[in-house]
C-alpha cells in the first residue's frame, strides 16, 4: 500500500509521474514481487486505471495478467482483479458507455479497433482461452462472474476464432453450460448472454448445446420468470432460443420431439384486459412469436415444417394465436405479427387451414376470421403492415387449398351471394377492393383474387360466370370485361400492375378462359398497342406484363376462334411490334429490382406501397411462362400442330395415369379397410382367447378345490365340520340321482311311444294278414301268387315276433332301472338320518359314497346301452314301415285280383244255375222214360267228401 502511495502521487513534492510510468512500476511490481499481498494490492491499482488508460494497461500489463491468471490461480482475490483488467481492456461497452455527445464520429470505429486488436492478441494463444475455460468452472464468485463476463466480451470481439478454440477444446461447451444451473442468478443470466455469443452462426455448437439439454433448461427460466410478462431475462433467453432454432433442421426436429412446442402454449395465454402493455412484455411477445415462426418457416423443409404445424394445433398453440388475433386492445406491432404468425402456421396445412376457415370473431352477429381480416385489408386508413400482413395470412390459407379456393370463389357465383344484404362475404370484399379507388386496394384485392385461383382450372372456369353491375340501368358485366376495361382506362400503374397478374394468372392453363378474353375485339388491339409504344421507364413494367398476357393469349389458344388463331396472332406481332421487340418487352419483368425482391420470399416485405408491385407466386408463374412463350412465337404452323399433337397424347396418358392413380387410391383404401377389419378380428380373437384362457383357468381352479374337498372329506372325519361336508357330498350324490331319474323317465316316454308305434304296426300286419286268408279263400287260380304273399306274411310274422321280444327286454331293463331307482331312493332316506351321528358318518359316508358312485355309473352304462337299443329299434322301425309300405303295394294288386276272380265266380254260378235248370228238366225227362237216375243226396254226400279234401289240403298248407 505504501507502494501505491508513493505510486500514485502522495503529499511529497517533486513532480507528479504520468498515467504510463505509474502502469509501469505497477506492471514491473506485478512481475517482481514475491509478496502474494503485494502482487494483489498491484493488480488491484492496474483494475482502477483500466478504464482511463485502457491503451496503456492493455498493451503494457497483458502479459503479466496472464501470467497471475497461470500462477495465482490459489488466490481468487487476484484472480478476479485481474480478470475485471482485462475485461475493461478488451470490452467496448464500457467506452461507450463513457462517450460524450461532443467527441469525434471516428472515435468508435477506434474503440471497436482497439477492443478486436486486444482480442486478437489475446487468443493469439489458445492456451488463454482454454485457461479462461477452466477458470468459468471455478464454483468462487469473484471468479466465474468476471470470467464469464470476460468470455463474452472476446466472442463479441472475435467471434468465429473463439468459437473454433471452445469446439476444439475438450468439454468446452459443456462447462460453458452448467452456468445455465448456477444459483446465483447474476451469474445465471450472463451465461445466458455468454451463450447467444457462443452460438451465433454455428451449427455444430448450436447442437452441442441444444443436446445438453438447452431447451429445457432456457424454458424453464422463462416460465420462473412469469413467461411473456417477464423481464429482461426472457428476452434474452428467447434470443438464445433463436439463434438454436434459426435454419438448424436438426435442432428444429429434437425440439419438436420433445414436446417443447407444447410448453409455448402458456406463453400466449392473453387475459380480457389489454390495455397498458409495458416495453418489455411487447418485446418479449414479439420474440415469442418470431420464435414459433422460426418452426414454421416457408424455408424449412417441408416435412419439418408439417410435422411441427401439426403439433400446433395438437397442443392447442394456433387456437391460442388465434383468440390473439381476435382479442381487442393488443398492440398493433403485436397483431401484425401474430397475423404473420398464423399465417405460416397454417401455410400448406389443410387441417389447420380447415380450422382457421372455421373461426369466428366475437361480434354480433358473428363474422368468420377472414371476412374480418379482408375487410382491413382493403380498408386504406389500416396501417400499410398490418394491411401488408392480412394479404401474407390470405395467401397462406389458400396454398395449396382448393377446398379453400372453392369457398373464395362460391361467394362470388350468382346461385350463392346473400340477395338481403345482411352479410358481407370474402368475394364481395374483394370485388370491392378490386374496383375502388385505392390503387393499394386494387393491388391487394387482385393478387388475393390470383391466390384463389392458383392452380386450379376449374375455378378459373367458373370465375367466368361472375356477373358485375357497374351502374343503374346498364346490363351486368362479366369480371373479366370489368377488368380489361378499367385496365384500358389508364388508372395507376400499380392497380394497372395488379389486374395484369390478375388476368395473366386466370388465363394460364385454361384454354376456355382465353377464349373469352379474345371474344372481346378490343383486348388485343389494346395489348399491342401498349406493347409497340416507346414508354418510360414506369411504364416498361406494364409493357412487359402486358406482353406476358399476350403470350399467354397465343400458348394456351385452342384456335376456336377463327379471328384469333395463333397464326393470326404471331403474323399480328410480327407486323405491329417484332419478334425482338416482343422478346425484349417480355424480359422487362424479370430484370426489374421489385421482381428480384418479390422472388426470395412469400412474405411480402414491401418498404413502402410504391414498392408493392410484383407477388412472390407470380414471379413463379412468369419464371416458368416466361421461356416457353418465347418459343412459342418463334414456332411455324407446323411445329404447332405438332405440339398440339403431342399434348393431346399427354392429355390422354395423363388421364390414363390419373384413372390408374384413382384406382390404385381406392384399392388402397380397401387394403387399408381390410387391415383394419383384420386388427378388429385379431384383437377380438386375442380377447376370446385371453377369456378362454381365463375360464380354463378358473375350471382348473375349481376342479383343484373340488377334490381338495374330496380330499378333506376322506381325512376329516374326526372333526366336527365332517358333517357338512358329507351333507355337501351327499348333496352332489342327490343332485345325480335326480338327473338319472329324469333320464329315465324321457327312456320311459319314448319306450312307450315305440310301444305306440310297433302296436299300429301290429294292426296293419293282422289286417294285411286277415284279408290275405280272405283271398286264400276265395281265389283257387292264383295259387302260385298268393303263395309268394304267405311267404312274405311269414317274414313280416317273424320280424314282429323279434322285435316283440326286444321289446320284452326292454321293459325288463327299465324294470331293473325302475327297482335300482327305487333301491337308491332307499339307501338315500336311510343315509340322512344316519348322518345325525357324527362318529358313524365318516365310516358310513364314505361307503355310502363309494356305492352311490358304482351304482350311478352302471345307471350310467344302462342309459347308454338303452340309447343303443333305442337307435337300433329306429332302424327296425324304419324297415318294418318300409315293409308294411310294400305289403300295402302288394294288398292292392291282390285286391284287384278279388274283384276280378269275384265277377269270374259270379258269371260261373249264372252258369252253374243254368246248368242246374237243364239237369233238372233232364231228370224229369229220363223219369219219364224210365232211365234210372242218381238222387241228389248221393251228390250231395260226393260234393261232401271233396269238400273234407279240400279242408284237409288247407291246413296241411
């Protein structure tokens, strides 16, 4: 100290030494003093005069602070005096914080210089900056707080050579990422600065930190420091975010992978009160949505930008954007941006386009988003950034959205505009802006109705119906006339510049559409006379569009109109403008600057309305048109017909690919079905088997306790619960022997039904047998027949007497049954009072038990056996009906044989009586003449005799 004294001028005379001389003892004390006090009291001196004599301490004192930082490192006081020297050293902020509105406009270009030449002379070793690294981990304050300040200041500096050396040195950014936890939020917070530094414009050190686990740990600093109603320190940490998410694909995907989209959602949780918003909160919600942007970026790849606006919606963050969108009082910075916003979030995305066509905002009565959003877009009092913002919005819910498209365009058709006027829809907006006299107005308005029709020709056929009243009292007009009339009056040259993308994007690609536009015999005078003109320069823009329109005119002419042909219309160019000239009118539009600017981006990003000319789709269609129609007027006849020829054989292979696509589509969608009906099967049959599997398991389980059951009754016949038990089983015996019984009983029924039916059979067979004796009787010529019948009638006599024994056996068996039954039934009622002693049942029951169950498995083999005679008796029955149906075939033939022999008998007794007649009165005659005659009774004893004959012959028959 007394050192210090003396150094920096004490009350001893003499002169006074200069700023440089005393950083010169002090530098000379640093190096030469073996005292650690006297080195710190140094270092402390030089950490005081860094701020005046920057220049002197820096080039002066450098080294030896190194030298301190590489050898006091046991000391954190000197280390930290000598970390703040060369923090006021190399660190500009400090300088200009100190400057004067007075001093020269040069100076900070020389601090600049000076902080970068310290810089540079610093890392000039690598060593330092490693060193530097090892000190950060220091847990000391004094320590890691001026070396991380000092860190940051070297990457502002130079920051790729810092980034380099912290990549390539061994846990660089690792160490630098634990400040992230620091407790001490001080330290905490300038980490944070450190690591914007770190990252800025670095790929490889944005995914090393992203992977150690940056996202989680930033967010969740926003989120302790109150989200968007935070302070400082969220904006800085959103900064960071940034510089992590900003074209780094990779980062972009881990940070959707691991649901962190979904913790933005709080971030724009906005209450009903909107008045009064601080700096802060603006700034800090205005990076909020820059960062969702960043996911959702038309420059991303397509893929992630899809996934990412998916996860959106999902999370519910687009909803949450859009209740933003239409709250009142938030500033007019913050709802440009949050219509930026939604925009791309929806861009290209039919499910959150579906969603944003479905929101309303909070009026009465009701109007869908859009409607709001165009009615500002055409109203010139807006502000020309929110107005610029409501077309990028319109824009990106028609990409790619022909559902979209068709709704636009549906309000403008006759069968669908409102007759009573109570709504204002899109397309009215949009006619209403396309003819005002806003030229902003007119630009807009045309390049959103471009939108609605970009690539699609089926809208832009429809288009052509749209019927226009320009005045009381004059027919309608169609948009398309409209159009070209008010570009033939010779308005502004930007509403002139948005009609023209307007037409040239409606005529491209519909053959119908060019057709009308010729049928009007002054278009085309009108586009070559502004073609041939020598313009301004203002003018060369319209030139060329009008040109591009022209050409559009001759590409797409389907050479309908006999006046119009593309012959007709090359001859007309090369007679009033020249091919050259076409050529070079045409390429106007791609060299002008507004162009250039309208091509990098979708987003429009006009400076000022005057710059608000070309549209970022249209620059496409001119890039793609802009070559083919140069082609196309340098082409003879025969070159067109032979393109024509060619397109419409790719006209027809196209329709051929798309019918194959459309039933390649629905065969897709059946397998897709069919998968699906196959899950459903395959889970419905695992479920069955998983319930199969569970009742098999549960009958297992009940088998396992019922002869555990069996297994206690047999060993428990000394305890007392012995007697439930045999009751239990006694009870299951029971039940047994009541389902034997009534299977007896349905034995028994049908017993007697077959009874029943053998004893019909019975009386068909006696009576068949009765009138087979009635004609033995009677027919003595057919003989031989009635033989064959006996013979039969004998067959059928022994099948009868079969199954009358069986049938004996059978009631002989159920007999048995009925007397086991009975049996049974016995030993049943003299168990139960048996079981009362509970000494003797255990002796008895299981006697009991073991006969019960010999008895009813022979009931058992009984049942089945008479199930056996049972079907053996059906095919008895079936054969004995087959039978009696034979012998009833056989008693009608015998029948008829009856009545026949029956008439036969009755003409033999006429001839008989007759007969008789004439023998009597022969008698009488040989009486008369006294011939001896025989009397009737010897006859009568003969006919006798023959008769006993006959008797004796049938019963020996």
């Amino acid at each position: 100290m007394n050192f210090l004294r003396g150094v920096m001028g004490g009350p001893s005379a003499g002169p006074q030494p200069s700023g440089a001389e005393t950083i010169q003892k002090l530098c000379d004390r640093v190096a030469s003093s073996t005292l650690l006090d006297d080195r710190r009291d140094a270092v402390r001196a030089l950490k005081s005069l860094s701020k005046k004599y920057r220049l002197e301490v820096g080039i002066q004192a450098m080294e030896h602070l190194i030298h301190v930082l590489q050898t006091d490192r046991s000391d954190s006081e000197i280390i930290g005096y000598a970390l703040d020297t060369l923090y006021n050293v190399i660190s500009n902020d400090l300088e200009e914080e100190e400057q004067d509105d007075s001093e020269e406009e040069n100076l900070p270009k020389q601090v600049d210089d000076l902080g970068s030449q310290f810089t540079e002379i610093f890392i000039k070793q690598q060593e330092n900056v490693t060193l530097l690294l090892t000190l950060v981990e220091e847990f000391d304050f004094h320590v890691r707080w001026p070396g991380v300040k000092l860190l940051t200041s070297l990457l502002k500096q130079q920051g790729p050579q810092v980034q380099q050396i912290i990549l390539v040195s061994p846990m660089g950014v690792s160490r630098l990422m634990d400040l992230l936890a620091d407790s001490r939020e001080v330290i905490r917070n300038d980490g944070v600065l450190l690591l914007q530094q770190l990252t800025k414009s670095n790929a490889a050190i944005q995914k090393i930190v992203a992977f150690e686990n940056a996202f989680e740990r930033l967010l969740d600093i926003i989120t302790e420091e109150g989200n968007s109603d935070g302070g400082i320190v969220v904006e800085d940490c959103l900064l960071l975010l940034q510089n992590l998410l900003k074209n780094n694909n990779s980062n972009q995907n881990f940070f959707k992978e691991g649901s962190y989209i979904q913790r933005m959602k709080p971030w724009f949780e906005v209450g009903d009160d909107n008045c009064g918003w601080s700096a802060q909160k603006v700034t800090n919600l205005h990076l909020m949505l820059q960062l969702v942007r960043v996911l959702v970026s038309p420059t991303n790849p397509p893929g992630a930008t899809s996934s990412c606006q998916k996860a959106m919606f999902h999370c519910g963050l687009l909803q949450q954007l859009c209740t933003i969108l239409m709250a009142t009082g938030v500033p007019a910075d913050i709802l440009t941006e949050t219509i930026n916003t939604v925009s791309e979030v929806i861009r290209g995305c039919q499910m959150n386009q579906d969603y944003f066509a479905s929101v309303n905002a909070p009026s009465n009565p009701p109007r869908p988003a859009i409607v709001v959003l165009l009615m500002s877009m055409v109203n010139e009092r807006q502000p020309f950034v929110l107005r610029c913002a409501v077309l990028y919005c319109f824009q990106c819910f028609l990409y790619k959205n022909q559902k979209g498209q068709g709704e636009i365009v549906s309000t403008l058709l006759p069968s669908t505009i409102d007759a009573t006027g109570n709504s204002v829809s899109a397309g009215q907006l949009l006619c209403g802006g396309l003819f005002s006299t806003d030229s902003l107005s007119n630009w807009c308005a045309a390049v959103a109705l471009a939108h609605a029709l970009q690539e699609n020709a089926t809208l832009k056929e429809q288009l052509l119906r749209v019927q226009l009243a320009t005045s009381i009292g004059n027919p309608p007009v169609s948009l398309l006339q409209q159009c070209t009339n008010i570009l033939s009056q010779g308005s502004k040259v930007q509403t002139r510049v948005g009609l023209l993308m307007l037409l040239c994007t409606w005529l491209s690609n519909c053959s119908i559409a060019v057709t009308h536009f010729l049928h009007n015999p002054a278009n085309v005078p009108f586009l070559t006379g502004q073609i041939a003109e020598n313009l301004g320069e203002e003018e060369q823009l319209v030139q060329g569009l009008c040109a591009l329109l022209l050409g559009i005119s001759i590409y797409y002419n389907d050479n309908s109109l006999e006046n119009y042909r593309k012959e007709k219309l090359k001859q007309l160019i090369e007679k009033r403008i020249g091919r050259e000239n076409f050529i070079e009118k045409l390429g106007f539009i791609s060299k002008h600057e507004l162009y250039s600017r309208a091509a990098q981006k979708p987003q429009p990003g006009f400076s000022s309305p005057d710059h608000m000319m070309f549209d970022h789709e249209f620059t496409k269609l001119v890039k793609e048109l802009e070559g083919v129609i140069s082609k196309a007027i340098y082409k003879s006849s025969e070159e067109d017909k032979k393109e024509e020829e060619v397109k419409k054989t790719l006209e027809q292979h196209d329709n051929i690919v798309t019918h194959y696509k459309k039933v390649i589509r629905e065969q897709d969608q059946e397998l897709e079905e069919l998968k699906q009906r196959i899950n459903t099967l395959t889970s419905q049959n695992e479920q069955l088997q998983a319930t199969v599997t569970q009742q098999v398991s549960q009958i297992q389980q009940h088998k396992d306790q019922y002869n555990l059951l069996k297994v206690q009754l047999g060993k428990d016949t000394q305890h007392h619960n012995s007697h439930g038990d045999t009751l239990q089983m006694n009870g299951i015996q029971m039940e047994e022997v009541s389902k034997l019984k009534e299977e007896l009983e349905e034995w028994k029924n049908k017993h007697e039904l077959l009874q029943g039916q053998l004893r019909e059979k019975d009386s068909l067979i006696e009576k068949l047998k009765s009138s087979q004796l009635e004609m033995g009787t009677t027919e003595q010529s057919s003989q031989m027949s009635k033989s064959g019948g006996l013979e039969h009638n004998n067959e059928l006599q022994k099948e009868l007497e079969m199954l009358r024994s069986q049938i004996q056996l059978q009631s002989a068996e159920i007999s048995k049954l009925q007397m086991e039954n009975q049996k049974l039934q016995v030993m049943s009622t003299t168990a139960d009072p048996a079981l009362g002693d509970s000494g003797a049942t255990a002796a008895r029951g299981s006697g009991l038990e073991g006969r019960l169950e010999q008895e009813i498995q022979e009931l058992k083999n009984e049942v089945k056996a008479l199930s056996e005679e049972k079907e053996s008796l059906k095919q008895h029955l079936d054969s004995s009906s087959s039978t009696v149906a034979i012998l009833q075939d056989e008693k009608s033939k015998l029948q008829r044989e009856v009545a026949e022999s029956k008439k036969e008998q009755d003409d033999l007794l006429v001839l008989l009586a007759d007969q008789d007649q004439k023998l009597s009165a022969l008698k009488i005659t040989l009486k008369d003449l006294g011939v001896p005659v025989e009397d009737e009774d010897d006859i009568e004893s003969g006919d006798q005799g023959d008769e006993d004959e006959d008797g004796d012959e049938e019963e020996q028959d």
